[in-house]
C-alpha cells in the first residue's frame, strides 16, 4: 500500500511515515473536502489520467487508492 501512501503523502505535503496505516476520509484530518480534491489530483498524476465521476466518488481510503492505481477498479 505504500504507493497509495505515496499519493496521500504528495498530495498533503507530508511525509509517508506521516501518512497511518488506516488513512481515509474519517480517520486522516487533513482529507476533507479540499483535501478531497488534492488527493484525485495526486492519483489521476500517478496514473497519467483524469478520473471518472464514479472513480471520484469511490476513492475513500488507501485501498480504494491503491486499487486505481493498480488498475482494478476503472470505472
């Protein structure tokens, strides 16, 4: 999961040992609405594409993240 924390790390501008384990919308302070937005910046310059709307909406948690970027979960 450690690209994922990479994307959360990149896009708070924190450092990954910063970024816990369970990091998500409910449990990482920095994620709200506009950290929202920081973190879909993050993963569609990760993945070298934009989002679709449903993809947005599921990115939750590190694992949502680390499937997107592993491909799984194109929408």
């Amino acid at each position: 999961m450690s690209a994922a924390k990479e994307v959360l790390a990149q896009a708070f501008d924190v450092s990954i040992t910063e970024v816990p384990d369970d990091a998500g919308m409910e449990t990482f302070t920095p994620w709200d609405s506009l950290g929202h937005l920081k973190v879909i910046a993050a993963i569609e310059e990760k993945i070298g594409r934009d989002l679709n709307t449903e993809e947005v909406l599921a990115v939750i948690d590190l694992a949502s993240i680390e499937k997107l970027i592993a491909g799984v979960h194109r929408v």
